[in-house]
C-alpha cells in the first residue's frame, strides 16, 4: 500500500448544511479517529475519517486551504473537491492545537510537492508542445484525402511536362497548337477537380479535428471521474486494516453470541426435560393423592367398624363382667348349701355312730 497513517486523534465530525450553509450537521454520533494519510506514489496528503464502514471525511489537502480555529475546541476548514466544509469539535484545545499544526505542516508539504510537480509538467511539456502540430497535420496532408494515384500524380507531372512541350510547340504546326490547348484545358479541369476534392477534404480533416477535440475533452472528465472513484477505493483500502479489526471484533462477537445462544438452548432443553419430569411428577403425585384419598376413605369405614366392634366388645365385657357376678354369688350360694349339707352329713354321721 503507498498510503499510510501518519497522524491519528478522536474528534466529533460536522458538515455544513448545504441548505443553509450556516448550520452543522453532525455526521457520526460519538467521537471517531481522524487521521492524516500520506500517499508516497502520488505524494499528496489527506485526511480521512470512518463511521464504521462509511467515508465521513475524505478531504485531499491542497496549498489553498487553511484550518480556521473558531473556537478553543471546535475548527473547521473547506474542502473545493468535495464542494463542502468539514468541521472537528476536539475534547481539549491541546488535541485542537495539535491538529492545526499538522494541518499547517502538511500544507506546506503539498504545496512544495506542487511546485515540484509543476516543474516536472513544464519540462516534460516543451518537447511534447513542439511535437503537437505532427500530431494533427497528418488528417489534412494530401495522403488522407480520398482519390486514385492517378489524379494525385497528375498535377506533378505537369509542372515538368511544362518545358518539354515549349520547344515541341516551338516546333511544330499551328495545326498541333489547338490540340495542345485541349490538353492543358482538360489538365485545367483535373487540376481544378483535385483542389475541390483537397478543399472537401481539408474542411472533413477540419470537421474531425473538431470531433476529435470533443472526444478528447470526453475523455478527460471520464479520466477526472475514474480518478476520483480511485482515490475513494485507495480511500477504502487504506482503512482496511481499520476494516479487518472490525470485522474480528463482530466475529468474535458472533462467536459470543452463538456459543451463549448454544447454552440457552441447552439450558431450554435441560429446562424442557425438568418440566417433562415435573408433569410426570404431577401426575403421579395425582394418582398418589387419589389412591390416598380412597385410603383415607376406607380407613374411616374401618375406623367406624372398629368403633362399633369396641362398642360391641364394651357391651359384651359389661355382659360377662354381669354374668360373671352372678356366677360368683351363685358360688357363694352353692358353697354356703355345700357348708350346710357338709354340716347335716356330719349331724347325720355322728347320729349313725350314737344309735
């Protein structure tokens, strides 16, 4: 690359409104690196300014411009190719100065290196000046102009034929001379016949030279135009180390994103497979429950057979603890009738045993 960075500062960047022509108009929205750029293969400077992708500033210092301060933080200049006035508002005056400086230094630069190119185009101009009417002689020479080699060689040879018949008319009759006068008339005529073919063919050369002019200047603004896209394509090409580093940055970026994207996904996932388990958790939670109720139930059923069997049981125990009662009194009954009969027995023996 012949272009390269040669000074570099951060600075918000202003276009005049080409409306009004008084007010700024802000072209970036924050702060962006504004840098001089020299060019070695066509030894000029410039100053350029990206927004990202975009040519914000793309200003060639020429020795006619001047960097107008207005302020301790704010300045401007304009810029003729571009038919606009740029204008860097700096956070400290020091940035300001410093940029003024080399704008200064930078213009003094350019306009040597115009004055030594004008020099340069002078000396390579003479030579080519001297050489320049060869250059649009050959359409109006006689070898461009339409016709045989016949009508071309007749007025070179008349001249000579000249003297040759003076002595033959000398010589001869009077009965030659009115020959001799045809002749000359017809060569007259031929004569007069290839000077209107040259004076048609001098006014076409002319008519050319005209087009050729046209064309010319044509060609110069097409040249003028293919120039200027260049020197935005170099423009564009010096910033792309600028480019590049952007574009890893995004890259890296994008990785960012898409890695974090990759364990969202996986966290939706693992999210999705937990919501699964919980519905199947929910749902056996729900027949738990239900088997739990229906057990519940049952468990009342029995809770109120037991309550019936254990009021069964209290009445059977006061039942047998009643009949258990009288069982005893009957005992005592019995043993006081066994008590009675066991003393009559013994009456009745010690009765037997006296009689």
């Amino acid at each position: 690359m012949g272009e390269q960075p040669i000074y570099s500062t951060r600075a918000h960047v202003f276009h005049i409104d080409p409306a009004t022509k008084k007010n700024w108009v802000p072209t970036s929205k924050h702060a962006v690196t504004v840098s001089y750029f020299y060019d070695s293969t066509r030894n000029v400077y410039r100053i350029i300014s990206l927004d990202g992708t975009k040519a914000i500033i793309n200003s060639t210092i020429t020795p006619n411009m001047t960097f107008t301060k207005t302020s301790q933080k704010f300045g401007q200049w304009a810029d003729s190719r571009a038919n606009t006035v740029y204008g860097l508002g700096f956070s400290s005056e020091h940035h300001l100065m410093k940029f003024a400086e080399k704008f200064a230094e930078f213009k003094e630069a350019a306009r040597l290196a115009k004055e030594k190119s004008q020099e340069k185009m002078e000396l390579t101009s003479t030579p080519s000046q001297e050489s320049a009417p060869g250059d649009i002689q050959p359409p109006l020479t006689p070898e461009s102009i339409n016709g045989t080699d016949d009508e071309r060689a007749t007025p070179d040879a008349s001249p000579t034929s000249e003297p040759r018949t003076e002595p033959l008319q000398n010589a001869l009759s009077l009965s030659h001379s009115s020959a001799i006068n045809k002749h000359w008339e017809a060569e007259l005529e031929a004569l007069k016949s290839n000077n209107a073919k040259l004076t048609a063919a001098l006014l076409e050369s002319t008519a050319n030279v005209k087009q050729w002019k046209q064309q010319l200047a044509a060609y110069q603004e097409e040249a003028e135009r293919l120039h200027k896209r260049v020197t935005e394509l170099e423009c564009m090409s010096g910033q792309t180390n600028v480019i590049k580093s952007h574009k890893t940055e995004l890259n890296h970026t994008i990785e960012e994103l898409e890695s974090t994207l990759k364990a969202k996904e996986e966290e939706m996932e693992r999210l999705k497979d937990e919501v699964e388990n919980a519905n199947e958790l929910q749902t056996q939670r729900d027949s738990i429950a239900q088997k739990l109720q229906e057990t519940e139930m049952r468990n009342q059923d029995l809770e109120s057979q037991l309550q019936e069997v254990e009021t069964r049981l209290e009445s059977s125990q006061l039942q047998q603890e009643a009949f258990r009662k009288n069982l005893r009194t009957l005992l005592e009954i019995l043993d006081g009738k066994i008590f009675e009969l066991t003393e009559l027995r013994d009456s009745l023996a010690k009765l037997a045993e006296c009689s």
